[in-house]
C-alpha cells in the first residue's frame, strides 16, 4: 500500500560566530584603523567593519592603491552581506573595475552565508565551490562543509548532500553532530533508506531539541518496513503528544493504513475517517481507500458515497474504484448502478485481473436486469471470448444460452451462433428454437419471406420434437398467406399425426387451404373433423366454409340448412342463403329472406347488393314495375359505382322487355355518355344490341358503339395481341406480356380494351421492377374515368409511398378514399392513417384509425398498427388516461417494436408521476426483452438520464447521456435531446 509521506522541512543550520580577537598593539593609527577594519571582518562584526573600510576609502588620502582596492572591495561585499539597498550594484561596478581582484577568495564564505540566508541556493552553491578548502581552519572547514551539504541538498543533489555531511559528522564537535544528525537522517529517509535514518535519528532522539523532529519519522519509517504494529504503537503515543491538527491528521493516516494493511478494518476506520475528515481536497487514493474499508464493515452506503467520487479519472485506481463502486452498489441492491459501475471498470486496462473480474459481474448482471446500453448477450460472448479457458466458462456460456433464449433480441442471438467456430448441440438446441422464435416475430410483422428463412433454418435441426413441429406448422401458413397453397397443405398434412399446441386448429388450416384451391371435397372434409372439436372463435366461419363449399357444389340444400342454423350470426349468412335460394329457383324466398337482411341490417355492406339483386330477382318474375324501383334505389343511394352502372343497363334492358324502346334507347345512350371508355360501354352495347338489329340498322350500333369507345370491328392481330398479353399477364408472366401490350397500344391508341391494357401494361411494368415506366403508364388510368381507375391509384399511391414522395402518394390516396370496393377503400384509409401519423398530424391520423379499428375484417397486424396510432395521437394531446390504457392493452403484443413503444410508453407515464424507480426498472424491462428495438431504446435511455435527474444521482444521469451520444449516431434527434438533458446535469 502506498502511503503519503509525512513532509517535513529540512533541518535549519546555525552557524555560531567565534570570540572577536582583537590586537592591542599598532604603531600607526591609519594602519591600526585598516587593520582593525579587517579584523572586524574577519570575526563578522559586519557593521563596524564597515564603518572602518569605508572611512579608510573616503578619508585615508595616504592609502595605497592595493588597500584602496581592498576597502572598495569589503565595503561593497559588507553591504552585499547586510542586504543594504544597492549593495549588489556596488559590488557588480566593482567586478567590472577591478575583475582580476584576489580578494573574491576572502569574500567566498561570507558571500555563500548572503546566499544562503536568501535561499539563492544555487548561487551559494557555486560560490562554495570558489572557496579553497586547503587555506580554512579545522573549524571553518567543518563549518563549510556543512554549508556546502546544505546547498547540495537544497538543489536536488541528495548523494552529494549526504557525501558532504558525512565527511562533515565525522569532523564535528559533539555540538555540531545533532545537527549533521538530524539531516542525514532527513536525506536517508528522503532516499527510503530507512536502516541509516534509524542510525542518525537514534543518535538525537533522546535530546529535547531534537526529540519532537524525529518522532514522526519513526512512525512513518516503520510503516515503510511494514512494521505495522511500531508504526500503530509510536503513532498513537504521538497523538498524546500537543502536535497541531495537520500533524495529527497525516499520523491517524499512518495509523489507519497499518491497520488496513493487517486486514483489521475496524480499527482502520476511526483513523482514516479522522484523517479525511480535514481535508478539502481528498486524493483519489484516499476515497478508494475509506471505500473500500466502509464496505468491508459492511456501510455500503457510505462506500458508495466515497467511490462515487472518484469519477471522470482514467488510472488504475480508478479502475478499481469503480469495480468496488459496482460490489458496494451490489451489496445495497443497486443494481442498475452496479451495471455501470462495472462497465466503466472492465473498459479500462490497468490491471487484467480488476478488468476480468469487472467484465464477469458486467456480464452476469447483464444478464439478470437486462442492459440498455449494449446487448447482454454481446457482453457474455465478448466475455467468453476473451476467457475461453476460465474456470467459470462452462457457467458463463450457460448464461449466454439463456440471454439467447429470453433476450428477445433473435437476429443477434443467430448472427453470434454463425460467429461461433464451432457448434454443440446445446448451440443447435438454441439455434432451432431462436430461429423458430425469429420466424414468428417475422411473421407477425407480415414479412413472410423472412419468417420463411427462419423456419427452414429452424427444421434444420429436430432437437426440440415440439419446435420442429410448431416450425413446420407456422411454415405452412407462411405458404399459406403467401397463396401457396400446395406447399402449405403438404406441409399440414405431416402434422396430422404430431401434437404440438397448434395442433387443434390444424383441421381449420387445411380446411381452408383446399377451400382456397377449389378443392371442395377435401376442405368439407377437414372443415367437419374441425367442427367436431372447434374453438368457439372459430366455429362459426368454419360452419359457414361448410356451407360455402356446399354452395358452390351445388348442393344449396345442405348450404341453406346451414345458413338457417347460422343466419342470426351475420348478414353475410342471411345474403348467403337468400342467394342459395334463388340458384334453387325459389326467387320469391330470396326477395323474402334479401328484404329481411335490408330490414334487419340497415348498416350492412350488403345492403346495396342486397337491393340489385332484389332487382334482377323481381325482373325474373317479369315484375319489371318492382324491379325498376329497386334499380332506382341502388342508382339513387349506393355508393358503388359498379352496383350504380349494372343497375342502369339492368334497368334499360327492363324497359326493352316492357316494349318501351325508345325510353330504352334514350336511357342507354345517356348511359353511353357517362360511361364512354370504360367496361360499361360494352354492356351498354351489348344492351342497345337487340333495338338496333331489331330494326336492321347496323350502321346506327356501329356509330353508337364506336362513340362510346366500344369497336366491334377490331382487328385480328389486335385480338390476338391484347388476348396474348392478357394471357401473359393471367400467368404472371409479366416480362412477355409487356411487349404485346406495347404492340397492342401502339397500333389501338383508342377503343376496346384501352384502359385495361394501359393498366395491366403498367402493372406490368410494376412487377418487373420498373417503375418510372409503371408511372407514366398508370397515371394515364388514373387520370381519367375507367374501369381501372381505382386500381391504377392504388398502385401509384403504393409506389409513391415506396418512394417516399407522401405527397403524391397522398392524392391518389386521397382519390381512393370513398372507392367502391370495401378493400380498396380501407387500404386508402389503413396508409393515409400511416402518414398522417408520421406528419405528426394525430387528429386526421386518430380519425382514420378508429375507421380501420371499426374495420373487423382487417387483419390484426394493421388494426394493432391503428390502435399504436390512436395511442400516439392521444398521448400527443394530453390524454394519459386514454393514451396510458391504450398503450397497456398493446404491452403484450406479438410486434417487438409495438410492445417496445407500449412499455416506453409505460415508462414515461411512471417519470411523469415521479415514479422514477418504477420507470427505470421498466426500462430495463425494455432493454432485456427488446434489444432490438434500438430506437425505443434509445429514446428510454434520455428517459432514464432524466429519471436519474430526479433521483438526485448525477453521475448515473450523466453516465447515461454520455452512452447515448457515444452509440447512438444513428438517432440524431435522441442524440441532440441527451445533449440538451447533459446541460441540466451541468447546471
């Protein structure tokens, strides 16, 4: 343990002044005054020696010239040594008149002692060493050297010091040798010599003058041998002692650390807490010291209050400060504090053991209260990799199995399997079943290529009987959504003997992959084993697949029976029947059962559909009077535009079979009009057919369907090109159909089939990845009335919102927002909900997400999206209560970032009721079930820094901000808001 020493000045040297020898006998008394003048200066009667030389310059006009030189000389050097004002000039006038003069070597002594009273050190050193040695007194010799040893040691040169006075102790009188003593003692301690020290200061320590000097030496000295029990013992006798508070302060110093250093901690703390206690400006040394003696007795509080200043130093003591800052946090149950404690330790490399045992606790802790600032698994694994062979491996790579498994963080956990160099089957265990784990996060998401690769990567291995067939469950229904259907029954039907916890619903999935490719026979057979053991959720649609299948086989009886028993569930099952029953041939029951479904379901989205067909059920029975009047409600009130068109050329042909042609004609062609160019038209024709040929006037049909945009004249190579591209296009093969659609339009820039061929020309273009093409094409469609308006803005509106352009995607959407077709129309709301949302403009956004959360058959992904967006937009103006129980209910959602977003959510509603304690720990919930989810993290680290702010705990805060800003680039905006929290912690 290294100790402050206790600094203690060197000894000051007295020098005594001999007995004045004076000579009675002069024969002249000029020369007696000279030669008294000299023998003053030579006994240091300075004044009087003065007084005589400079009367003896002045006003002795018989003095020589040497003796004029001499007087000039001591006058000067008199002055020099009584510190008179301009002596020095005097004397420097005086080397530059006489520069040779031999009287600077009677001067030299007297010149060192003015040095060295000034403490001109070096000057005094080298006047000495003018002096010749050779010409002084066995007295003055001594005296000299002493002086000589003093000037040494006062400018560094402690070997030459102690070289000096050594020779000098061995000369000295008894008088003198205390003196000598006392700094050799000094200067053998100086140099940690401390066997010599203890021979010079034994030789003074019984003598009163001396005895109080060397006492402390002893105490130190004896801590310095690691004599503990001397240095504890002359210590706390010199506390007794009347020494000053300082004094007192640096020997409680010394005590306290020879108790530290026999491990008696007890009796350390009084003495370095009396120790600490008066100074202003502890070392580090210092506070690691009563820190790591606080928590030895088990005051971890105090511990930690004393490490936790030890911070913003980069040292091997501070590395392990903050290891013991992280034990002391530990052992108080601080563990959120103890993870960043430890993490600063184990970044430094001062000492590999400290950095190790840090990088270990980093790791475990890591693993039990999650990490925000990096992955935990990351850690362990770094951990691992730097101690392969460690004792604790085998525990540590446990751990990272575990962090793997319930870090959330899946696409980490298998990018560090493939980085491992070697595999077990413990790896293989967590490879399989992370990789299942990853595909249904991804497949949640709705990405479906991605859950795809995951859950053949996962039935890879078949380690886990369960997983694998849960993988190859979730598997088929990947194929499934991806309208796979072959691929998805082959996958279902090898788990018809498994069992897994899916397994009740299997029947169900099979049902509808058959239903779904049109085999009939096998759908009713799965959907019948499903309804013998159904989940109550599900009985009902899969009564009503049964029923559908029975429908389109043809068998109505059994699909009616089945629609009776269902039809007060929905009003698709009253539709379903009523049309059942009209393919039967009892129309009378179907404009019964479609007059109950208006009746009972006014809000229905069979409503419209329900009325036209009421209408070509009445024109049936040739009751055109009811029919017509139905028609004219679906004109009047519907807002399906297809509906609105078939019921007026229903309705015009109800006027040809009424004879009332020219009523028939007048309607048709004003349909003509309104419907030019589009897929009407031909209807329309078709419709008008019977009054022109009725009357033999071809010319007429031709005009009227050619002004309509319908050609009946079209050429072969026309229809074989726009058949040939339609063909292509039905096939997906969208490259080749491409080209005859080009050729199809560039020779028929107008007429039949126009809009559809600029359409599927432009979807074409879509699929094969060419959108600028798509672009210029589909505006086209979607600029004017046809057809294909609606989908050619749906296109655009997705490729604009692929793009980014919002703008543009905006207005197609916009133009789509009151479609139709039900799908269309909720796509148009379910995006321009998304976009409003990120425009920040939450009230439109909150208006379309309760539309899309009031939609039941939009899928859970996107009414989960609407229901995050309502969230956001009642946060956003200030009502928690709706806003904190909206997020609560999407806490456990299977979308990582919507669950991440729900329990940010959480927290800051805990930090704004001053809940920080609860609102950390929720963040770190964060941070250990979704790693992966960067941004929420992000953003709930600026929440902890400031949760941090309100706990008072500074350093923890600003620790916080300074990971933020140190690894999240990525996140300019978190970033300058940590920048903004770090200036209130500055504050």
């Amino acid at each position: 343990m290294k100790s402050k020493k206790i600094l203690l000045a060197a000894a000051v040297i007295y020098f005594g002044i001999s007995d004045a020898q004076q000579s009675q006998y002069f024969t002249q008394k000029e020369n007696y005054r000279f030669n008294l003048a000299e023998n003053l200066y030579q006994t240091k009667i300075y004044n009087a020696s003065q007084y005589e030389y400079a009367r003896q310059y002045f006003y002795n006009q018989n003095l020589s010239r040497s003796k004029k030189e001499a007087a000039q000389f001591f006058d000067n050097v008199i002055g020099v040594i009584l510190q008179k004002n301009h002596a020095e000039e005097g004397l420097t006038a005086f080397i530059k008149e006489y520069p040779n003069s031999a009287y600077f070597a009677q001067a030299n002594l007297p010149l060192a002692d003015y040095y060295l009273a000034k403490k001109d050190f070096d000057k005094a050193l080298e006047t000495l060493k003018k002096v010749n040695q050779y010409q002084l007194s066995k007295e003055e010799n001594t005296q000299y050297i002493l002086k000589l040893g003093y000037a040494k040691f006062m400018t560094g040169d402690s070997k030459g010091a102690i070289d000096a006075l050594e020779e000098a102790y061995k000369s000295a009188d008894q008088s003198q040798k205390g003196e000598i003593a006392y700094m050799l003692g000094h200067l053998y301690y100086s140099n940690r010599q401390n066997d010599k020290a203890f021979q010079y200061f034994d030789s003074i320590k019984d003598q009163d003058k001396f005895s109080k000097l060397v006492r402390p030496y002893y105490v130190q000295m004896y801590y310095n041998d690691k004599n503990y029990d001397k240095a504890i013992s002359e210590g706390n006798a010199l506390l007794n002692e009347n020494i000053s508070e300082s004094y007192k302060a640096e020997v409680h110093k010394i005590i306290g650390e020879s108790y530290f250093m026999k491990n008696d901690y007890n009796s350390a703390y009084p003495h370095l807490k009396d120790y600490l206690n008066v100074q202003q400006n502890p070392s580090e040394n210092d506070l690691y010291e009563i820190g790591f003696v606080a928590a030895q007795l088990k005051k971890y509080d105090e511990a930690v209050s004393y490490y936790n200043q030890i911070i913003n130093s980069n040292s091997a003591l501070a590395q392990n400060a903050y290891y013991q800052l992280g034990n002391a946090y530990l052992a108080v149950d601080k563990k959120q504090e103890a993870l960043s404690a430890f993490r600063s330790s184990y970044q430094m490399d001062y000492d590999a053991k400290v950095k190790k045992l840090a990088h270990e606790q980093y790791a475990k802790l890591s693993y039990d209260i999650g990490n925000p600032f990096e992955s935990p698994s990351g850690v362990i694994q770094s951990y691992i990799n730097e101690n392969q062979n460690g004792a604790n491996a085998s525990e540590m790579r446990s751990l990272l199995v575990k962090s793997y498994l319930y870090s959330g963080n899946y696409k980490e956990t298998l990018n560090a399997i493939d980085r491992l160099q070697s595999s077990t089957p413990e790896i293989n265990k967590v490879d399989q079943e992370v990789s299942y784990l990853l595909g249904t996060e991804e497949f949640n998401k709705g990405n479906y290529d991605e859950a795809e690769k995951y859950f053949l990567r996962s039935l890879a291995f078949n380690i886990n009987k369960e997983f694998n067939s849960r993988a190859l469950y979730w598997l088929a229904q990947v194929y499934y959504q991806k309208g796979n259907y072959p691929s998805a029954i082959v996958r279902y039907e090898k788990l018809v003997n498994e069992t897994f916890p899916e397994k009740q619903q299997l029947p169900y999935d099979l049902g509808y992959a058959y239903f779904k490719s049109k085999k009939f026979d096998q759908a009713e057979t799965y959907f019948k084993q499903y309804l013998t053991n159904p989940k109550p959720e599900f009985k009902n649609d899969a009564e009503l697949r049964l029923a559908d299948i029975h429908y389109a086989n043809n068998d109505l009886n059994e699909a009616i029976a089945i629609y009776d028993k269902n039809q007060d569930a929905t009003d698709y099952t009253v539709y379903q029947k009523a049309m059942a029953l009209g393919f039967k041939g009892d129309t009378q029951a179907k404009i019964t059962n479609l007059k109950n479904l208006l009746t009972k379901y006014p809000d229905s989205e069979y409503y419209d559909d329900a009325q036209y067909e009421i209408g070509t059920a009445y024109a049936a029975q040739d009751d055109f009077a009811n029919s017509n009047d139905y028609f004219g409600k679906v004109i009047k009130t519907s807002s399906d535009k297809d509906l609105i068109a078939n019921a007026s050329i229903y309705r015009a042909q109800n006027y040809i079979d009424q004879n009332q042609n020219d009523k028939a004609l007048s309607e048709l062609k004003s349909l003509g009009e309104q419907y030019k160019n589009t897929a009407y038209a031909q209807k329309i024709v078709q419709a008008a057919k019977p009054l022109f040929t009725k009357n033999g006037d071809v010319s007429g049909y031709e005009t009227f369907a050619r002004n309509i945009g319908v050609n009946v004249d079209a050429s072969e190579i026309d229809e074989i090109n726009l058949s040939t591209g339609k063909q292509y296009f039905a096939k997906k093969d969208y490259k080749n159909a491409i080209s005859y659609y080009e050729k199809y339009l560039t020779q028929n820039p107008t007429g039949e089939g126009l809009y559809q061929a600029k359409y599927e020309l432009g979807e074409s273009y879509y699929q094969t990845n060419n959108s600028t093409k798509a672009l210029l094409v589909l505006q086209e469609v979607a600029g004017i009335q046809n057809d294909y308006q609606d989908d050619a803005q749906t296109r655009l509106a997705q490729i604009f919102i692929a793009q980014g352009n919002t703008t543009e995607a905006k207005k197609y959407l916009e133009g789509i927002r009151n479609s139709s077709d039900i799908s269309v129309k909720n796509y148009a709301n379910v995006e321009l909900m998304k976009l409003y949302a990120d425009e920040k403009n939450f009230s439109e956004a909150e208006k379309l997400a309760n539309a899309v959360i009031g939609n039941s058959k939009n899928s859970a992904a996107v009414i989960e999206t609407a229901k995050v967006i309502k969230a956001r937009s009642l946060m956003n103006s200030g009502k928690d209560k709706d806003a904190q129980s909206a997020y609560t209910s999407l806490e456990k959602s299977s979308n990582t970032s919507v669950a991440a977003e729900a329990i940010y959510a959480k927290a800051f509603y805990q930090s704004k009721g001053k809940a920080f304690k609860s609102s950390n720990e929720t963040i770190f919930k964060l941070a250990n079930n979704y790693a992966s989810e960067e941004y929420w993290g992000a953003k709930a680290l600026v929440l902890m820094a400031k949760n941090y702010i309100g706990l008072k705990d500074n350093y923890q805060a600003s620790y916080t901000c300074d990971q933020i800003i140190a690894n999240y680039k990525d996140f300019p905006e978190i970033v300058a808001e940590a920048k903004e929290v770090k200036k209130q912690i500055k504050k």
